[in-house]
C-alpha cells in the first residue's frame, strides 16, 4: 500500500513510539479502514495512533505491516540505546519479530539438509 517514497519518508521520522498515524495519512486511508482490513475495532487502530497503549501484540503488529506492505520495524522503530529512564515500549514486539524471522529462517535452512 505504501509506495518506495512513502516508506522512505516513513523511515526518516525520528522520535520515540509508533509512525502508525503517519503511515495512515501517507497512505491516504481513514483509520476505519484500517480497522476493517484488520477486523480490529475502529477505537483500537485509534488508540494506536494515539500511542495509548505501550505494546502491541506480535500479531496484530504483523497485521498492520502487513497491510501497509512494510516492516514491523517501519511502524515501530527500534532504538538502539532507549533513554535510561523508559525503555522503548515497542521493543518487546521488534524483537519478537526478529526472533520469529531467524527462527522461521534457521527452519528452511536446516530443512534443505
């Protein structure tokens, strides 16, 4: 759905918590669609955008990348060294994504055996 630009100009937002808002307006949709093509509720892709929530569940995050045509790491940066404070909150579901990606990976590899 987004377009090379799009997800050029997605990546250089820099700051702390998710670019789910941002890749909404890109894309040019309503958050209503996105919560039908997601079969979440309308209040929940809201609460998204609004950050109220500190992490997102592996698979909806797969979802909403999904129908972006992006990576995970696209919507939620990671940031290498979060501030002593507060940890990033979407940490937890980039690395679950990275660990499911090797996982899913090391099984092709060792299964071409």
């Amino acid at each position: 759905m987004l377009t090379k630009a799009q997800l050029i100009t997605l990546r250089s937002i820099r700051g702390s918590g998710n670019r789910i808002g941002k890749a909404i307006e890109l894309a040019g949709v309503t958050q209503r669609t996105v919560a039908r093509a997601l079969d979440v509720p309308e209040s929940y892709v809201s609460d998204l955008v609004r950050q109220r929530y500190r992490a997102i569940t592996v698979p909806n995050a797969h979802k909403v990348a999904q129908f972006f045509h992006c990576r995970i790491e696209d919507l939620f940066p990671y940031e290498e060294k979060p501030s002593a404070d507060r940890e990033h909150p979407f940490v937890a579901v980039v690395e679950a994504s990275r660990r499911a990606h090797a996982a899913e990976a090391f099984g092709r590899e060792s299964s071409d055996d």
